[in-house]
C-alpha cells in the first residue's frame, strides 16, 4: 500500500527536476527547492501535531476512566493486567507442572497452549503503561483515587 510519504517524496523528486528545467540559475533553482523543501517539511509538522492531538484526546479518555468510580470504566487495566498475569502464569508454571505432574502418575495428558503472539503483545502494552504510571508515582503525581 502506498503511503502518503511515498507520494510526497515523488511529488518531491518531480518537483525537484521541474524546478531544475524552469530556473537555469542553479541559485535560483536552489532556492526554489528551499521553498519546496519548507512546505514538505511544514506538512510533516502539521501531521506530527495532529498525532499530537490525538494522543492528548486519548491521554484525557485514559485520566477520565482511571478517576472513575465505577469498576466496569475504571477496572478494564487492571482486569487485563490480570488476564495476562494468569495466562503466563498458566504457560509458564502451571501448565508445565501439570503436565509433568501427571508423567510422574503414569497419565498423559495434553495442556492447551496459549496464543502467547497476541498474550505478549497485550502484556507490553501493558507494561508500558505501568512504567508510565511508575514515572508518574515517581514524579509525584496523584492518581485521582
């Protein structure tokens, strides 16, 4: 799939040859590419800035969930954090003991494995959001409760 750099950096390269045929003056030429190179650049910083924004919006839903009172809006991290806690505590301790556990009485059996792929990606971002809130412990921030 393309993306909107490849279109800018082929807008650009046409661009770049264009300006190269109508201004024969290489200091001119240089400074028109300047122009073109600041306009290429201002819509890449309107671009981070409206990522920016979002991620602002989505920090405020996070604040506003968290000060909840209600366990179903505020509950879901901890919930998740649990769900992943158990699920590697299944597939990395309690699995492989069962399962040695029963070849030891003589019984074979087969202990579900877990998609760990999506299991640690969730975990990660998990993770990452406990280190957050470890910077903002450390910082002294108030967690709303």
């Amino acid at each position: 799939m393309i993306g909107i750099d490849d279109i800018v950096a082929a807008v650009s390269g046409v661009a770049g040859k264009l300006i190269d045929r109508l201004w024969p003056d290489p200091a001119q030429a240089a400074q028109a590419k300047l122009e073109l190179l600041k306009m290429q650049q201002s819509g890449e910083l309107a671009q981070l800035a409206a990522q920016t924004d979002l991620a602002k919006g989505q920090l405020a839903v996070n604040q506003a969930e968290a000060a909840n009172a209600n366990l179903f809006v505020a509950g879901w991290r901890p919930f998740v954090g649990w769900v992943c806690g158990s699920g590697l505590a299944f597939q990395f301790i309690a699995g492989p003991l069962l399962t040695w556990g029963a070849a030891l009485a003589g019984k074979a059996i087969a202990v579900p494995q877990l998609d760990l792929g999506t299991l640690i990606t969730l975990l990660f971002g998990m993770l990452g959001l406990g280190y957050m809130r470890t910077q903002e412990k450390l910082a002294g921030v108030s967690s709303g409760h």
